[in-house]
C-alpha cells in the first residue's frame, strides 16, 4: 500500500506572497508507515485560474525527496488560484506504484492556493478659484481571486485622507464621508481655501481582501493611483 499526500490545502495570500506547497510522500510495508526513498521524484503542476499567474522560486520535489517530503515555492503577482497536484512513483519492495493526489485511498486532494489583492485611488487634479468647494473622491476596490474579478470594497471601509497645503493655500474641510467609511467603494472629501496654491489629497486604507487585511495608499505603485492635486487661484485689481 502506497500514498502520496499534499497536505497545504485551500489558504489565503496576498498577491507577491510566497507560498509553499509541501508534498508528503510516504510507502506502507505489513501496516507499517515508512518515507518513500530518498530522491523519489515527484511532479508538481500547477493550474493558474481566474487571473493568477504563478511564479516558482523553487522546486525541491524535481530533485526528489528526503525524509519523505518536498516542497515547491511559488508566488502570484495577480489574483486568482492556484491549484497544486501532486504524482509520484513510489518503490514499495520490489514494485513501484503510480500515485497523485485524486483524494482516492490514503491520498489526499489536490491543494489550493488563493491569491487576494486590493488597490485605491483619488481623483481629480483641478484647478479652482480660492473660495470654491472642491472634492476628492477616494475609490477603494478588492479582488478575492475567485472570478468576481475588481470589485467594490466593503461598505463602512474607513479611509484616511490627509491634506497637505503649499505654496499659501489654507485648506478647510467642510464634509469628509471618508472618516465614517465608504459605501459602494467611494467616499468624498469636501474643502475650500481662501487663499491662493496648492492642497495634495493623500488616500489610504486597510482593505478587507478575502479574509485579509491589505493595507493600500495612493503611492502610484501596485495599481493603487498617485495622489490628486488641487490648485487654488486668485486675481487682483
């Protein structure tokens, strides 16, 4: 009697994460557990779906086992799945037995691995003149990985935007739906400066993301937008 078990099953990560599958290969003799030899080779193939596109770091399982076990390290860049099988020729005695994990006799099923992400941005650059209202909208987003694809975060998301005057500008804020949380994945801020320059709306929140709390901010990288830039004007005569 033979098994070939994968153990790391159906788990969350953040895209960019490495993840380990760990392969456990194992050969019963007269009811007792052994690890297969030393230098069992296993296959490990991995299916990418609904966006993920995975990446190996290392695959220990093709140079074979030690002690029973392998591992193949992997990360994802998108969001999506992962799915690891696992299949091996496993020498028991003098015969040598094809085993994958298809979940049938002592083998387990194949493993699952889901990447989540998220990303937010502000909007819009404008000019206006001092006195006049102004709003930055924050939108906050989420992919699980499941095939939903982009969209909108949790109602309630709480998003701090901070406002950073220059050039003589003097912001004041008349409403901000950001502090209480968004709703349909958008929230506002409203203000004004009564005098002349520039007012830079800096966004960023923890993201509820399958199960994971991703902290996201408006640094232009990873899908997330630069921050929005308001330029205040006035005149004189």
């Amino acid at each position: 009697v033979q098994t070939c078990a994968l153990p790391i099953s159906d788990d969350v990560n953040e895209v960019g994460d490495d993840h380990t599958f760990t392969v456990t290969a194992n050969k019963i003799i007269a009811g007792v557990e052994y690890p297969a030899d030393d230098g069992t080779i296993v296959t490990v193939t991995l299916t990418d779906a609904n966006g993920a596109i995975n990446d190996v770091s290392s695959d220990t399982c093709a140079t074979g086992t030690v002690g029973g076990t392998c591992s193949v390290t992997f990360t994802s860049d998108t969001a999506g799945t992962v799915t690891g099988h696992a299949a091996a020729n496993i020498a028991v005695l003098d015969e040598v037995f094809p085993v994958e994990t298809d979940g049938q006799g002592s083998n387990s099923d194949d493993a699952v691995k889901t990447f989540v992400d998220a990303r937010i941005s502000i909007t819009p650059d404008d000019t206006n003149e001092v006195g006049d209202d102004h709003t930055f909208t924050v939108s906050v987003e989420k992919n699980e990985g499941q095939g939903a694809g982009w969209v909108a975060a949790d109602d309630g998301t709480l998003v701090t935007v901070s406002l950073t005057d220059s050039n003589g500008a003097a912001s004041s804020v008349s409403s901000d739906t950001c502090a209480t949380g968004t709703s349909g994945g958008s929230c506002s801020v409203t203000f004004s400066s009564n005098s002349a320059g520039t007012t830079v709306g800096h966004a960023s929140a923890n993201i509820l993301s399958g199960g994971l709390d991703l902290f996201r901010e408006t640094d232009g990288l990873a899908g997330n937008s630069g921050d929005a830039t308001k330029i205040w004007v006035d005149a004189k005569i």
